[in-house]
C-alpha cells in the first residue's frame, strides 16, 4: 500500500517559491520602505511645492487654493530674500571650510597614523558629542562666546575680545555640530587608500606632501565632497542656531518659521523653502560626477 506524501503547506510554498527568485524576495524586502520614502518625503516634497503657488486671503487670513506666481515673484525679486539667500549660502560655505579644514587632517590621523585600538577611541570621541541634545550644544556655545563667558576670559590677558552673538558665532558653532558628519566619510575614504601606495610613493623619493597631494589626495577627494554635503546641507536649512547665537540675523530658515508662525502665511513659507531646496539640488548635481554620493 503506497502511502502518498502530505501536500506542502502555503508557508513551505512560499518559502520555496522566493528562494528560488532571489528578485521577487528583494521586492518585497524593498516594498516596505520604499514605499514610506514615497509618502513621507516624496509626497511631502510635491506637496511643498504646490503650497507655493497658493495665497492667502487678506481679508480671512485663510488659504486660497487658486494658482498664482506672486509668491515665486516675490522670492526671486525681493532684495530681502536676495541678501538672506547670499547670507545664508555663505554661512554654508563657511561652515563647510572650516569643518572640511578640521576634518582631513583628524581622519588622517585615525586612519593613518592611529594604532586600531585608539583608532576606536578617537571614533567614540568623534561620535560622542552626538549623544548630546543638539538645543544644550547650542546654548553651550552661547554662554562660551558671550561677553562674560570662558572665551572672553581667556582672550582678556591678550587684548582680545569674543566675538559674541552674530555670524561668526553662527559658523563657530555650526562647524561644531556638523564635525562628526564630516569626519567620518573622510575617514572611511582614508581607510580604503592602501598603505602599500603610500610605502611606494615613499620608495619612488615622493615627499610627504607630495604623496599626499599627488597620491591621496585624489583617492579620498570623492570622500571629502561627501562630507561637505552634510555640512554644507544642514547649514543651509538651520534656524535654530541663528536664533541663539546669530543675534539679529537671518538666514532663509528662519525666514520660513517666521512665515509659518508669526506671519500665519504658509505658501510664502513654502516658497522661500524651495529656495535651499533648489540650491542643495544644484549642488547634489555638480558633486554626482566625483563620486562623492557612492561614499554616502
């Protein structure tokens, strides 16, 4: 008697049917978060943009749906916007130096010189002040650079003075929070350079410099641009640190929560917001042929 064999469950079905198609499993495995990054960001994103060309009733105070440029017109001709957007794309570009300044020569160091196991200190070391609130970084700065603080004190016995609130202050304090984000694809991009190129460049008579300007530097550039992405994007859009120890100065996001908030006029909100937008596009456009977003 031929007993015949249990029919495969729906579950040992399945199981079998996505091993044997490794593209089906990869589908639903990206589904999930695809699709969260559609309806989040992309939906968000699209919804920003058409909030830009709405206005808001005079009267009513209320939003009105019917399209209309006044709002881009405004943004792009306004001698307001026009200075804020220059402060703001400054302040980025400052940022950016001063980290991308600070960052090589410390991811050097970790990847280079440092024995492994201080390599992962100085890693933890890097990492640590993101375990901080970033509002209590802020304020910390705030109270170090103003007229009674540490700064001022250590500065007095040689005649000079803090440079308190504004933008110096601003960029002080951004390049601060924004280090770990530039250190740390620099040095991924130094840990990948092979020691043996730089054992043979030493070999060929190439100088220290040399060897770093001609040989490394060339490999980790792709790295560095990536780094300066971080800085320089979440300079762009900062407000908070402007607000604490930027004084009376503006840059485009605080703009936007002024619109937001006091002024209760979201769609000038909305297009002063695509001005960073724009920008950060532009950059991302440039910087794709270095390879710098592989090293993201």
């Amino acid at each position: 008697m031929t007993i015949a064999a249990p029919r495969p469950t729906l579950a040992r079905r399945l199981s079998s049917t996505l091993s044997t198609h490794p593209r089906v499993r990869l589908a639903l495995l990206i589904t999930a978060p695809v699709a969260w990054m559609a309806i989040v960001y992309i939906v968000a994103l699209v919804l920003l943009l058409v909030t830009a060309f709405w206005s808001v009733d005079s009267f009513t105070g209320q939003i009105t749906t019917e399209f209309t440029w006044d709002n881009i017109v405004e943004v792009v001709t306004g001698a307001l916007y026009q200075t804020v957007t220059l402060r703001t794309v400054g302040v980025a570009l400052l940022v950016t130096i001063v980290d991308v300044v600070i960052a090589v020569p410390v991811a050097f160091f970790m990847a280079k010189v440092a024995s492994a196991r201080w390599e992962r200190i100085l890693i933890v070391l890097v990492l640590l002040p993101l375990w901080a609130s970033y509002l209590v970084k802020a304020y910390a700065w705030r109270s170090v650079l103003s007229q009674e603080g540490i700064l001022q004190w250590l500065l007095t016995p040689f005649g000079l003075e803090t440079p308190g609130y504004g933008l110096t202050a601003v960029v002080i304090t951004l390049a601060y929070l924004w280090l770990p984000y530039v250190i740390l694809p620099i040095h991924a991009g130094f840990s990948r350079v092979p020691d043996s190129m730089l054992e043979a460049s030493g070999d060929l008579g190439a100088k220290s410099w040399a060897t770093l300007r001609l040989v490394v530097l060339p490999l980790v550039w792709p790295s560095i641009i990536a780094g300066t992405i971080f800085s320089f994007s979440l300079s762009l859009g900062d407000y908070i640190t402007v607000n604490i120890v930027g004084g009376a100065n503006q840059m485009l996001g605080n703009l936007v929560y002024t619109n937001v908030g006091a002024a209760n006029n979201l769609p000038l909100a909305s297009a002063i917001a695509l001005i960073p937008i724009v920008i950060i596009f532009g950059y991302l456009a440039l910087v794709r042929r270095t390879g710098a977003l592989n090293n993201l």
